[in-house]
C-alpha cells in the first residue's frame, strides 16, 4: 500500500535528518571534504520530508507514487548507515589516527558523494514525473474522510457479529446509563475496544432497545470519524434531533448561507430544556469529542440526557468520563465464537468432526481472538473452501490478508489504526512483528530495543525510557496491542499482538522491507537490504546480511555455534543483538567476535556461563546502551567499561554456586586442578567430565573466576572506579561491594539518573560500609534497590557483616520498591522514611514479624509485602485496625508452627489476594478483609490449618478463589 511507504519513509528521513546535522557540524567532515555534502544530504532530506507529507494527504495514490516512497525509504536507511559509520570513525579513534587511516577516509568519502548523487536522481524522478501535488488547503480533509469510507465500509462486516455474545455488554452498558434517572447534567459512557471487536454493533443494540426508545424522544447517531464537516455534523444533529423540517425552515431563514455559530446557537437553544440520548461513535480525538460537547450539546441541561461515545482509545475515554463510566469491550467468549464462526462457515460441529478437521478449527478459532470482525472474515473464506485445505489457509493467512478480497475488511481496519499513529509510533509498531504469536513482550525489553534502534526521540525533562514507556502505553490506549499482565500499580509490564493483527503486522512489514521472519510462514529468501532478522532456525550463509540492524533468536536454530561466528562477521551494521529465546551457550570465542560489531547498542545473551570475561575490545562500542549477560562466570568488568558513555542498562546474571569446585565437590576440585586426567576418564561420581565440551567450559569458566574473583560466592561484580563516568546508567545489577575498591563506590554516588541498583557483599569493614551507605544515600533517583548479602551466617552477633545497612540515615526518598535478603538482626529504622515504598521484600533478615508491622503499617503507598523469616522464630503478626490503609498483596513463605497471623477488623482494606506458602501457623480473621479476591495456600501444613481457612474463605461475603498448591 502506497500509504504505509510513505508514512515509514516520512518517519526514516526525520531520522536522517538529525544524524546529518550532526554529522557536518564535526570537524572530520571538513578534514575529509565532505561537509558541503553531508549539509545538502540534510537540506534535501528536509525537503523530502515535505513532499512526502503532502504526498500523504493525497486520496489518489499510484504505483509510481509507492516506488518514489520505497526510494526515499531506502535511500534513507544507506544514509544512517553511512552516517554511523562516519560517527563510529571519529569518536572510536583520535584526530590523528582518523587522519592517518587514509582507506577509511577515502571510502567513507566516496560513500557520503555517491549517496548525493542518489538524492540528485530521486529529486529528479519526483519532478519528471509530476509525483506529487501542492498541498491543497483542504487536504487533510479529503485523506480524512477517504479513510473514514474505509471504516465505514468495514464497520457494514461486523453487523451479524450482533447474533451471537452481546447480552451480557448489553444489559451492563444499560447499567451504566441508568435511564431512569430524569434529572441531573448529562452523563457520558464511553465503550473502548480495538477495531473490529464490535463497538459499533453493541452500541446499536443499546440504541435501538426498548429502554432507549421508550425513556427518551430525542435521539441521534453521529458518526464522528477521524474527520468531519462541522456543518454538516450540526446539520445532521438538527435533522435527527428535531426532524427534517426543523433543518429546512432553519436554512430558509438563512437562506442556505449560515455560520457553524448559526447551527450550534439554534441546536443548543432549542436542546437546553429537552431530554437527549446520543451515540458519538468512532471518536478518534478529545478536541473534536470536546467541540462536539460545548458547540452541537447543551452545557446546561439538567434533564438526564445521556451520551455514549465509542472510541479505541482508552485515553480518550479517561478524558471525557470517569472510570466507572468506561465499559471495556472484551472479545467474544469461547462457546459464542465458536458458534459464530461455524455459523459463518456454513458449519455444523459434526460436520467439523466428520471432516476430521477438529484440530485446525481450534487452531483457526484461537487466532481469530474471540475478534468479531476477524470470525466474520476469516469464516467467510473458510465457506468457500474444502475442510481439507483449512491448514494450507491457515499456514498462508498473512499473504491472504494482502491478496484475498474476502479478508481486506479485516486489514482495512488494523491498517484505519496503523494510519492514524503518529510518525513516531509506526515503526515501534512494526518492530512488535518481531516476536511470535502468542509471546509474551516484556515493555522493558521492547522499550529498550526502541531506543537503541533509534525510533524513540528525546523530550526536554525526561529519560529516554521515560518516553519510550510512553510510546508503549499510547499503543496500549490506543487498543493495537493487548496488555497481558499488569502490576499492582495499574501499569502494563507485559503484552502481545492478537494473533491477527501480528499477522497483518507482518503483511506490513513485508511491504516495506522492515522485517523478515526466518522460518515462520515461508521459506523463501531474505528480500535484498533487509533490516531486521527474527529466527527460527538456522540462518543460510550466502546471503548478504550487511545491512541487517537487529538479530533475535526465539528458540535453538543453530545446530553449532560455530556458524553464528561465520555469520557474525557479516552483520557490520547491527545495533541490536537479542539472542534471550535461543537455548544454546554462548562462549567466550563468540564473545570476542561479538565486541568487534561496533555498532551494537544492545546486547543480550542468555546461557553465557562459557564467558569468563569481557574483551578489552568492549570499549570499542561506543554506542553501547543496553548489556544484558546472563549465567556468566565474569565476576569483575573491566576499566574500559567506562568509556561506553551512552550505558543505560548493565545487568548481569553471574553464577552464584560453583559446581565444580564448591564445598561439596572437593575430591573434583582436587583432581581437576591437578589436572590428573587418567582419574577423570574413569568417570568416578565425584569428578568432573572434562573431556566433554560442557563440563570443560563450565570448569574452566569457574576455575577462572576462582582465581580472578576472590573466591566469591555471590553473583555480584567488582566495579572499576571510574564508573561515575557512565552518567546515563539507569540500571546497575549487581555490585559486590566487598570486592569493590572505595573509589569506585564512591563513584555509585554520583550516578545522578540511576533508578535500578543491585548490592551484593559477603563481609566488610566498617570503613568500607559507611563508604556504600555515603553513595546509596546519594543517589536522589533511585526507585528499585536489592541489598542481598552471602555471609553464610545467621548468628544475631554478626555485626561485621551486616551493621552497615542500619547505618543509612537519609534512604533514596523516592525509593518504590527495596529488597533485603540477608541477616540483619533489628528493623530497619530508616524503613519507615521511605514513604513513596511501594513494594518490600524481606528474605532471612531475622527481623521480628512484630517489627516488621510496626515499621511498615503506617506508609502511605505500601500496596506489595513479602516476608519469609528465619526458621524456628516465633512470630506473632497482627494486622491492627487502619493499618496498611494501601496494601494490595501479601505474600508470608515458611511460618512456625510458633507463630500466629491475625487480620483485626478494619485492617489493610484494600488487600486483595493473600498467599500463605509453607506456613504452620494459626491464620485468623480473613473475613475481616472487605476486598479480599484470592486465597493461595501450599505446601506442607497441618490439615486443621488447611480447614481453618478453607472455613473462612467460604465465610467471606466475596467468596474469594482458594488456590492449593
């Protein structure tokens, strides 16, 4: 489709343009005689960029339009490619080196010319051939209203949906309207859902129902679209309102020239004293919802009018209406889709089992998502063919939804929404094809991507991942992705793509040569200068992956790792490398390849306990953002780590045990170091296999580690002083400050935007201690802290190991969330000033249950409590009365038999789910919870206490769902 290329090249030349900018304002760029064509590179992508949003606007679009587009489109991306290797020249090596490298120079030259030469021909082309029109002044009204005929149409598709699934939202929206209320301002409900989930349909139901038609006498459906004609809206308004008549003798006085103020004085004047119900359906924006409301509605009118507003954006509706006036439209139950989808089928279910095709009908009805619309469409294609070619279909359904007629109703309206996002948002949207049906997407992980592969832009006063959480939460409202899981505080931390709008994404996606999947769908090969690469298997060598930016593997497609080091040579130009879904180890010959790709900005590699340290070569990438190992037996990184300024993410997930050479493997030790291998071929229990390739890597990697980390048992790293200078870390986890020299803790403390830091110790001198209290106090940003401590002690007169902790006097004051694991002996005063806590997990600390509420049941935000105590301690845990007045979620692990957990009326009103694991202990008076949902109880207990709150449970007035694990 023409419309998607223009609006993915428009949102790659804005991008261009910045690099470019920056890159002619470098010296170098003068040095090599290139500055003249780097600024006309920007001045014509700046023109480009004009063209290509007046070529937006156009209703008609042809073919030779799409080609320009897909030129400029490519075009830019050689351009940032060859604007980072520009970027990468100069800042990875001195002036005089730069000037020294006479090749690189000289090619990089010739690249910057010849991509002027390019820009030349495709101004050229679009002048020849006339491509694009002068923005006409009512342009963005005709593109408007061409795809408002394209909801229009699509909307007509969903109308049988109304058969099947709508009672139950029926009577709840009825609820919510309460129509025989007579009196009071009006009141708005709104209806939020994705496109083709039934909306619209539901809201006629509503309209046209004997509740409605009976209470009130003046109705009207206004279709508010992405655009409209405010005269003609007000002149429908008045027609539908007060009759045809009404509208005619209006115009006669005017004689045909009246003034949007003549239609909105006469509409509300004569609406002001009279009982309305009015359905705005498809609102895309709050101004033209809030225009609609003060200019076409009365502002006075106190008769119990009603109005519902149907809209995707969930934004829009907190803005127009409060939240119980907001009815979320969920996707169709299983029975009713599956009944819709035989119906449209021309179907019975014995026709399905006769057929033997049971399995692919539940393969089919599953990707359809309970999505009214995708029943319809994909049910109607289904008619018209043979049971038996329901899988072929179904394998092929993204290339049928761009070539099959019976399927466009379904893609016109995912493609209504894709057109609608803002520039910024289109190709985060598109990169989501990347991962598989059904996955589920961390919004970390996903922001994190955006940012290092350029899409998310700065905004004065915010953190790069401030905005790029923004852009998720604004796909999230705006009804294109669905959040799976959402935390305490209402915030979405992970989603998916129904399973036809991924594959509409990645028809999409397709088009514009944005990502391909290896193995899912096809098998054919890569188009030419893909950009992102997901895998499903192995990789082929022999194509050109030069020009590929991201790389992510999604299971074990590589039969030896030995290829992906052949392969990694190729992808000079990728930023991302995302390897979390393979199930291989990485080793530390493919790391040392890995820190050669110097224009990687993100980097995550599972499975790594092969690697036993980082490459000098690391601080060649300059560019790096995000450093994600996982199982790694590195325990200290290097000096050059902090030459990698743009860092905003190190986390680590080091080995905490050794196998081979912990307390409980002596004899293997021993042998091992001794290097006796006439013992280890005997293949002795005790030994360690290390003539096999796994165990030789896993000794190696933790004999090195032995040597070089102290003999550390934590999964903590020795940080290099100097790491102050990585200003933009956001995220640090975790550092052993036992190992740590003193200036580089100190260093912690100037790390102005951390939000996230992990402290991992085993002992440590006063001294030391105070040094890492002086820093977390420091660290005014902080939001997220883990203190986790590996004294292998529990003895209360451990001081040397622990006191430090209660030696914080000014905590982080906008700390959410703090984890303690380690023995501690009494609470935490500074616990209590820390009142923006949201979550608290306390392991081992051998703190009093008793001191535990005390110090926590008067903070104001605390909604998350887990605590799991020493064993064999009596605890006696009483919930008083206005205590935790936020609490949302308790979790209490392993309870003596000594201990009691009582809940006094009045107590945590807003607890929800309570889950007692492996507790012995008495629990009493959970009927005193009023917002009580979930029960959970496990593990070995006594059956008088799995009675007891079994009792209860069937007590309480909610009758709360009991989990037994």
């Amino acid at each position: 489709m023409a419309e998607t290329a223009l609006s993915m090249a428009r949102t790659l030349v804005g991008s261009v343009v910045r690099k470019a900018a920056s890159a002619a304002a470098d010296e170098m760029s003068l040095l090599i005689g290139v500055q003249k064509d780097i600024w006309y590179i920007k001045d014509e992508m700046r023109t480009m960029q004009a063209f290509l949003r007046a070529a937006e606007v156009q209703k008609e679009k042809d073919e030779l339009l799409k080609v320009w587009a897909e030129q400029v489109r490519e075009l830019s991306y050689d351009s940032e490619d060859c604007l980072d290797e520009f970027k990468i020249h100069v800042e990875n090596q001195s002036l005089l080196s730069q000037l020294l490298k006479l090749r690189d120079r000289h090619r990089i030259a010739v690249q910057i010319r010849n991509l002027r030469s390019r820009f030349e021909e495709v101004s050229k082309r679009n002048t020849r051939y006339n491509l694009i029109k002068p923005l006409p002044a009512n342009g963005t009204d005709e593109q408007d209203c061409y795809m408002e005929d394209i909801r229009n149409q699509s909307a007509h598709n969903i109308d049988e949906s109304g058969l099947v699934g709508f009672r139950i939202p029926k009577a709840e929206i009825l609820r919510l309207l309460d129509v025989n209320a007579d009196s009071g301002p009006a009141q708005t409900i709104c209806v939020v859902g994705m496109g083709g989930l039934g909306k619209t349909t539901l809201t006629r139901k509503v309209y046209e129902s004997a509740d409605i038609v009976d209470k009130f006498s003046l109705r009207a459906w206004i279709i508010v679209s992405q655009s409209f004609n405010r005269i003609e809206l007000l002149k429908d308004m008045i027609r539908q309102f007060l009759g045809g008549e009404a509208l005619t003798s209006f115009m006669n006085e005017h004689q045909g020239k009246m003034q949007v103020r003549d239609l909105s004085n006469y509409l509300t004047d004569r609406m002001k004293d009279k009982r309305y119900f009015v359905v705005l359906d498809d609102v895309w924006s709050i101004d033209a919802l809030d225009w609609i409301k003060i200019s076409a509605l009365p502002t006075t009118n106190t008769k119990g009018s009603r109005i519902i507003v149907t809209t995707r954006d969930a934004g829009i509706a907190m803005k127009c209406t409060f939240q119980p006036q907001i009815h979320n439209l969920s996707p169709l139950q299983l029975d009713d889709a599956k009944e819709l989808l035989l119906r449209k089928a021309s179907k019975t279910y014995e026709d399905i089992k006769k057929d033997k095709a049971e399995e692919i009908f539940g393969m089919i009805l599953k990707k359809c998502g309970g999505l009214p619309l995708a029943i319809l469409t994909v049910g109607g294609v289904l008619a018209t063919k043979d049971a038996k070619d329901w899988k072929k279909l179904y394998d092929q359904l993204p290339g049928e939804l761009e070539s099959n007629q019976s399927l466009q109703a379904m893609r016109r309206v995912v493609t209504l929404s894709y057109t609608h996002l803002p520039s910024h948002l289109k190709p985060c949207f598109l990169y989501m094809s990347i991962f598989p049906e059904d996955f589920e997407i961390r919004r970390d992980r996903l922001v994190n991507r955006w940012i290092a592969e350029g899409f998310v832009g700065t905004r004065a006063g915010y953190t790069s991942t401030e905005v790029g959480v923004s852009y998720f939460n604004e796909l999230i409202s705006r009804s294109l992705v669905q959040p799976s899981r959402v935390d305490f505080n209402g915030r979405v931390k992970r989603c998916r793509l129904h399973d036809i709008v991924r594959d509409i994404t990645i028809s999409i996606s397709r088009e514009e040569n944005f990502v391909f999947m290896v193995g899912e769908y096809s098998n054919t090969t890569p188009p030419e200068n893909i950009r992102h690469i997901a895998s499903s298997e192995n990789l082929k060598l022999g194509f050109d992956w030069s020009h590929v930016r991201s790389w992510t593997l999604f299971c074990n497609p590589i039969e030896s790792w030995w290829k992906v080091s052949l392969h990694l040579a190729q992808f000079k130009m990728l930023r991302v490398l995302d390897l979390e879904g393979a199930e291989y180890k990485v080793t530390q010959k493919q790391m040392n390849c890995i820190v050669l790709l110097y224009h990687l900005k993100y980097m995550r590699l599972p499975n790594s306990n092969d690697i036993r340290y980082l490459p000098s070569d690391i601080g060649n990438l300059r560019g790096l953002q995000t450093l994600e190992l996982w199982g790694t037996n590195i325990g200290t990184l290097p000096t050059e780590i902090t030459k990698l300024q743009d860092l905003r993410i190190i986390r680590f997930g080091i080995s905490a045990v050794y196998q081979q050479f912990g307390v409980n493997a002596t004899t293997a030790c021993l042998i091992g170091t001794t290097c006796l291998p006439c013992l280890s071929v005997m293949r002795l229990p005790c030994l360690p296999c290390v003539d096999e390739p796994e165990y030789s890597a896993m000794f190696m990697g933790e004999l090195y580690k032995l040597t070089f980390s102290c003999c550390t048992y934590g999964y903590g790293m020795k940080v290099p002083k100097g790491i102050d200078a990585l200003q933009k870390l956001e995220t640090l986890m975790y550092v052993d400050v036992t190992r740590t020299g003193c200036r580089a803790i100190e260093g912690l403390g100037k790390l102005a935007q951390l939000r996230k830091l992990g402290v991992t110790w085993r002992r440590m001198s006063k001294k030391k201690g105070k040094k890492v209290c002086e820093s977390l106090e420091k660290l005014t940003s902080l939001r997220s802290m883990s203190l986790t401590g590996y004294c292998h002690t529990r003895k209360r007169n451990d001081d040397k190991a622990t006191c430090w902790i209660h030696s914080i006097s000014s905590p982080p004051p906008l700390l959410e969330s703090l984890t303690v694991a380690e023995y501690v002996g009494p609470m935490l005063q500074w616990v209590c000033l820390l009142t923006n806590l949201v979550k608290i997990r306390l392991t081992w600390t051998g703190i009093k249950a008793s001191d535990v509420l005390t110090a926590l049941e008067a903070l104001p935000n605390l909604r998350n409590l887990f605590f799991w105590p020493l064993p064999h301690m009596e605890h006696k845990m009483v919930f008083c009365e206005k205590a935790f007045p936020k609490l949302q979620i308790l979790e209490l692990v392993r309870l003596s038999a000594l201990s009691d957990v009582i809940f006094e009326e009045g107590t945590a009103p807003l607890m929800e789910e309570a889950s007692f694991i492996q507790c012995k202990s008495d629990i009493q008076g959970l009927t005193h919870l009023p917002s009580l949902k979930q029960v959970t109880f496990g593990g070995a207990a006594e059956d008088s206490v799995r009675r007891m709150i079994q009792e209860q449970v069937d007590a309480h007035p909610n009758h709360p769902v009991l989990q037994i694990r």
